[in-house]
C-alpha cells in the first residue's frame, strides 16, 4: 500500500501544482520524502547547480574485455546538480525529471566524489 505524503501547506506550493523540476524537488523535501529515502531526520539542502569536478578517476567493467577494466579520468568536468542532500550518514544526488527520460547518464554517480574537493568522498550516493 502507498505511503500516505505529508502535505506541508505552503501557500507557493502546491501538490497538486507541480509546475517544474525544481518544485518537485522542494515539495519533496519540504514534504518529508527526502526524508524518507535517506532514512533521516537530520537533512540539509546542501547543493545545487552547476559547478566544477575535482580530478579523480574510477574504472568500468569493459564488456567486451571483462578482463581489462576501463580506467577513466576526469579532471575539471562541469557537473549539474538539481539538488544535493546530505545527512550524517549519505549524499543525495538527484536529478530532477518533470516527465520520463529515455535515457540516464550514469556518469553523476561518480561525479559527487570529485565535486566540491572531494567533500562526499565518504559518503554513499544515491540517484532520484
């Protein structure tokens, strides 16, 4: 059964007027679904918008090679965050859609943990 949504009664947002990526975004947190997906109580908008990589690299599994992974290196990549959310145990990445994609670039994945000097190094990383 679905969980019942908090409404949080803002006079500028609406539940039933989700006009843009960004107000779902806050309707989600403001409603406390943030929330529920990270399993906390002690959640912090923490970033949004575009900004720049650290240099940090990771590897792949190549498909066609399985025995030789893919290294790849990024170094000052510009990333776009719709918003980011921290708790004392993860950081949110989501990325906001009004209407389905056909695709995802799974690359953002990686990309917190060059974000910001490696702040979110430490933390796990989640995708909504």
């Amino acid at each position: 059964m679905p969980k019942q949504i908090k409404d949080p009664q803002l006079q500028s947002l609406r539940r039933y007027n989700i006009y843009s990526e960004a107000s779902a975004l806050f309707f989600a947190y403001n409603s406390s679904i943030i929330n529920e997906v990270m399993n906390s109580n002690k959640i912090n908008f923490a970033v949004n918008g575009r900004m720049r990589s650290a240099e940090f690299s990771f590897t792949v599994k190549n498909i066609l090679h399985l025995e030789n992974p893919t290294q790849i290196n990024v170094k000052n990549s510009q990333i776009e965050i719709d918003a980011g959310f921290e708790s004392p145990e993860a950081f949110l990445d989501c990325e906001a859609k009004n209407q389905a994609p056909n695709e995802l670039m799974i690359r953002r994945l990686y990309y917190h943990t060059g974000s910001g000097a490696g702040k979110y190094q430490s933390l796990s990383s989640q995708l909504c």
